[in-house]
C-alpha cells in the first residue's frame, strides 16, 4: 500500500495554501506523488454535496444531519478512490489530499452535542474505512486557528460564502469538534495562531514540511 498524508481544519485555517506549499516542495525535490482536493465538486458524486451546501435542503448546516451529510461525502470520496487514484495508491504511490473523512469529522460532528461526539467519530471511521473500505491516513497536519480568526480569513478571501462560512457559532463548535479529533485520532497539530495571531504561511510551511519529510 501508499501513504496517505491529509491537511485539515476549519475554514479559513490556511490548511489549502498549506497543502499547495507541501505539494510544490515535495515536487521540488523530485518525490513522486498525486495530489488531490476533496470534494471533487467536478465529478458527478459531488451532486448532493454541492446541493447541500448550496443550501437547498436548508438554509442552516443543521437542517441535514451529520450520519446523512456524511454519506454524501464518502460517496464523492468512494468513486474518486475507485475512479482516479486507488490503483496508484494501493501500488504503494504518495497521495496528498486537501480534507478527506477528517472533514466530516469536524463539521458533521459539530452539529451533534459534545456527549455524542465520540460515538459519531466511530462510526464515521467504521464506515469509510471499514465498509467503503476507503485507506486510513497516515499523516493528518491539522492546521489549528480559532474560530475568530478563521471568520477574519474567511472574509478575506472576498467570495460568497457557503452555509457552513456564514455560520459563527457553527465555526466555534467545528474549532471545538476540531480539537476533540485531533486529541482522539492523533492528528498533527499545527498552531496557525497562536495568541490569535497568524502565523507566516512561510514558518508554518517550514514546520509542516519538517515533519513529513521525517514521517
């Protein structure tokens, strides 16, 4: 098999500019690998999610819950695994991806109270990994902002948001639900923010690189 190396976070975390960072120094130093962006709103998978997210089964991320949404999600994950990049992968080639099942582990955890939370990560993993039989990551870097701070990014980006982004209090519990998941399955945190303050794109690409240069 592969290796399968994950960037995560909340909105607004710099985790995709961190992800083209890790791509483009990994391709500078001749290291072959496929990167990939999920969803893959191109593929016809992404039909639900990008109705979802378009908000027409709701205006609010809660009007569809976390077991439903997630479906939609593993679904675009499933048919790029078996459609693009599975033979790579499982021929034991590098794959970067920008979210992946750790996303739902995030924003669909967060629209359930704290004390379910954990019941939901099981199954979340059980049924992507499990009964999809979709690859575990090796490596998640987490870029951890709060929640404040991703709302201050989001705004700087300047495009229309979807309903997760214009959500505040959905953002707060998805940093929180974040944090949860990054303890339970061992994700690599990385502090984007420390004291509310951005980090450089450049430190926090260095410290990125560092590490899974070693992994």
């Amino acid at each position: 098999m592969g290796k399968l190396i994950v960037f995560e976070g909340i909105d607004g975390s710099g985790k995709s500019t961190q992800f083209k960072r890790l791509c483009a120094s990994f391709a500078e130093r001749g290291i072959d690998f496929r990167s990939i962006v999920f969803p893959r709103y191109d593929k016809e998978s992404s039909a639900l999610i990008r109705m979802y997210l378009g908000g027409e089964f709701g205006s609010k991320p809660e009007d569809v819950g976390p077991y439903a949404a997630s479906a939609f999600y593993a679904v675009n994950r499933f048919a790029s695994f078996r459609q693009d990049w599975g033979e790579y992968y499982e021929g034991g080639g590098l794959i970067v991806t920008d979210r992946y099942t750790t996303s739902n582990a995030i924003h669909q955890s967060a629209k359930l109270d704290a004390v379910d939370r954990p019941a939901y990560l099981d199954w979340l993993y059980d049924f992507e990994y499990v009964k999809f039989g979709l690859p575990k990551p090796d490596v998640v870097f987490f870029c951890d902002v709060p929640a404040e701070v991703s709302v201050r990014q989001i705004k700087k980006r300047g495009h229309d948001a979807d309903i997760h982004e214009k959500d505040f209090e959905y953002l707060k519990r998805c940093a929180e639900c974040a944090s949860m998941a990054a303890e339970k399955l061992g994700w690599v945190r990385i502090d984007c923010a420390p004291g509310g303050v951005m980090r450089s794109e450049e430190d926090i690409a260095a410290e990125i690189l560092a590490t899974a240069l070693k992994s």
